[in-house]
C-alpha cells in the first residue's frame, strides 16, 4: 500500500512560496498564473479538462495506433487464411 505525503502535495500556501523562491528549476513554478485574480478560482484547486491536450494530443493518437496495427494485422489474417475467424 502507498502512503500519500500531505507536505509534498502542492497547495495554495507553498504555492505563493514556490512564486517567491522564484527559482523555477527547484520549485516548477515559473510565476504567479493570472487566473488567480478571477474570484473564486485558483489553480491549485480548481481543474478542468483540456481537450486538445488530453484527447487530441494524448488518448487519440494511440488509439488511432492501436486500430491502425490491427487493421492491418485483420486484414493479414483474412489474406492469410482466406476468412476471418473472429
């Protein structure tokens, strides 16, 4: 079983701390994100989706991949045999 570190979790305190050190290869934070001033938000705790980079750019073209090689494997295997025994 895995323990989670409640310390090493980013939240909005080391945040702002992370933004001071303003030492972006030891902290990951370049600087304070401006949708932080939009009321009732905060990137710390707030997340969304983000199609392009999820799907388009991350699941789809490992999926279109994976249908592509079958494809190609069903298409072999019908040649190979003469029928398709699935």
């Amino acid at each position: 079983m895995f323990l989670e570190c409640p310390e090493s979790l980013r939240n909005e305190d080391n945040y702002k701390l992370d933004v001071l050190q303003a030492n972006p290869s030891e902290t990951g934070v370049n600087e304070l994100c401006e949708f932080n001033t939009i009321p009732n938000y905060h990137v710390i705790t707030n997340s969304v989706c983000d199609f392009m980079h999820d799907v388009t750019e991350g699941v789809a073209p490992f999926n279109a991949c994976c249908n592509h090689t079958f494809n190609k494997l069903q298409v072999f295997w019908i040649n190979f045999w003469g029928t398709s025994s699935y």
